[in-house]
C-alpha cells in the first residue's frame, strides 16, 4: 500500500479536528462526564473509525480495510485493559470527576506521541530485519502467558509512582493542592506545576507501557505504518470516553485477561509462522523459506471478533450467576 504525503496529512487534521471538537464541547464547561454522555462519544468515536475503515476499503481495498479493522479491534481491546491501570492512578491522585476527561485528553494525547515513536521505530526495523517477527512473536506468546497469571486485584492495593513521574517531581516544584484544571500557577511569585501536570504525565506513560506489546501486535496485522497509526490513533481517541462508560462495569469483564491472552498468543504465533515463512536465518533450514500456513487477514479478523464475543458473553453470564449465588446465600443467611 502506497500512502502519499497528503494523505498522512490530512489523516493527522482530521484526527486533530476531532480532538478540537471534543475539547471544545465536553471540556468547555468542566463537568463529571455522565453515562449517556459518554455512550454517545463511543459511538461517534466508534462510527469515525468504521467510516474511515470503509474509505479504505473503497479507495484502497479489503486487504488495508480488513488490516486496519483487525488492528483497530485489537488496540482497542487491549486498550480496554489500560483502564484498569487509569482507575488506580485517578483514585492514587484524587483527581476531581469534573477534572479527569481534560486528564485523560492529554495524557493520551502525550501516549499517541510516544507510540508514534514506537510505530516509526518499529517499521524501520521491520523493513530492515524480517527476522525480527521472531522475536516479536516469542514476546507476545509471553505476555500472553504473564496476562494469565496477572491479577487486577494486585494493582488495585497500591499505585506505585513510575520513572517519569519521579523525574518530574524531582525536577519540578509541584503544589500539594489542585488549582482547578490549570497544570501551571504562580505561588508567592513562583511558577509551579500542579498535581494534574504530574497526573497526566502519569496517564501517558502508564498508556506507554501498554504500548509494548500493542504495537507488536498490530505489526502483526498489517506491516503498514499508516495504518498501525491510523488504528492506534482511533482506538486512543475512543479511550477516554469508553473510561466513562465502564467504569465500574470493568470489574465484570472476569475473562477479560483470558481474551487478551487468547489474542496475542494467536498473534504471536501468526507472526513466528510469517517469520519462518520468510525465512532467511541461515540456522533454520538452511536459510530457506519454509512453506507453513500464516492465517490470512480474514482469519486474523474473525478470531479476534470471536475471542472478544465469546470473553464478554462468558463474562457476563458468570457475573450474573454470581450475582444470583450471592443473593440466594443472603436470603438463606437471612430466614436464619
């Protein structure tokens, strides 16, 4: 796929007018984002990715349209995972409700561009090295197997401030109190930062490592740039409101880490046998191309789409059980 100078132009304006948009309607008057409000965002944001997806399609193909949906129901999966981490750092900072969608806006604003970063780094070695969807594979069949054994339950004790955030405080005076949503103030003539400054430091880098294992997944779907980006971009912009959304809701979504394992255990594979079927490694097979079977776009597509369907309806079903098993132990606990 050749994707020309305008189009990665007017890609990036048009995320960006979206952004503005959103900015200027939900941030213009700071308010705690309500349920309908944010279901509404979803869908827009949904709606904007499925549109785009099917201007691939129209002008470039199914192969980049079916790339891009396989990578953006991907990203957004595993973004879904982030929120649990968003919840621990909102509750460690006491981030007031009126407060977190700007928090939110920004520190993913900063996570979109350091992934860039890592979305250039990683088609450079691609291009360079084939043998690199080795290594990529082995990692992500890994951190399938460590997505298994994670537990939400343990993040949930303590927030743990990282690197960045350290480095910042370190660096920076920062104020022991919010002063509304300003991230810069003068106190006693001295410029300080805030707390929300350092909070969505925390957002964004906390998005980073997420990014670790995300952006070789999708590099898995697609070797594009463009649409690794395009895909990262739209599942990012979506984020934020779907935060609103769940929110408590994300504690029923038991299966969830099994989803995901499932998922980037199948890519994992998917990118070892693409690896070995361009070979090139002189201790395997002589350097030779191997003829293995690499799932094709369409296969990718429908085993993410039924991984996720199959986690959310398991999940659902448990909780409802569990709910009911609760409430059948109380009214015995209770006649007694």
């Amino acid at each position: 796929m050749s994707v020309p100078v305008w189009l990665w132009i007017a890609t990036i304006a048009g995320l960006l007018v979206l952004l503005a948009i959103d900015l200027v309607i939900v941030d213009r008057k700071p308010h705690e984002v309500t349920i309908g409000e944010a279901a509404r965002w979803v869908t827009f944001y949904v709606a904007c990715a499925v549109v785009f997806g099917l201007g691939l399609w129209y002008f470039a193909g199914g192969q980049p349209a079916g790339e891009f949906f396989a990578g953006y129901i991907t990203e957004y999966s595993l973004s879904v995972d982030n929120l649990f981490v968003f919840l621990v750092v909102m509750g460690a900072f006491k981030v007031p409700a009126i407060h977190q969608h700007k928090v939110l806006l920004i520190g993913i604003l900063l996570a979109l561009a350091m992934r860039s970063i890592f979305i250039l780094a990683g088609a450079a070695v691609i291009a360079e090295f084939s043998w690199v969807f080795y290594l990529f594979g082995a990692f992500l069949i890994y951190t399938a197997y460590t997505f298994l054994k994670s537990n939400h339950d343990d993040e949930d004790e303590e927030y743990k401030e990282n690197g960045a955030t350290k480095l910042a405080r370190k660096f920076l005076p920062v104020t022991d109190e919010y002063h509304g949503s300003k991230s810069f103030v003068k106190v006693a003539g001295k410029r300080m930062v805030t707390p929300m400054f350092i909070v969505m430091i925390a957002i964004g880098t906390a998005d980073l490592l997420f990014a670790v294992d995300s952006i070789p997944a999708i590099f898995g779907l697609t070797k594009e740039p463009f649409l690794v980006f395009a895909a990262n971009a739209f599942a990012l912009m979506g984020l934020r409101q779907l935060y609103f959304l769940l929110g408590g809701l994300l504690s029923k979504l038991v299966y969830l880490q099994i989803g995901l394992a499932a998922i980037l255990a199948f890519i994992g594979v998917k990118l070892v046998l693409e690896a070995l079927h361009t070979n090139e490694l002189p201790f395997i097979n002589g350097g030779e191309h191997l003829n293995v079977w690499v799932p094709n776009i369409a296969v990718s597509l429908s085993v993410i789409i039924g991984v996720l369907a199959i986690t959310t309806v398991a999940s659902l079903i448990k909780t409802k059980r569990d709910k009911a098993k609760e409430s059948g132990d109380t009214s015995v606990t209770t006649s007694r």
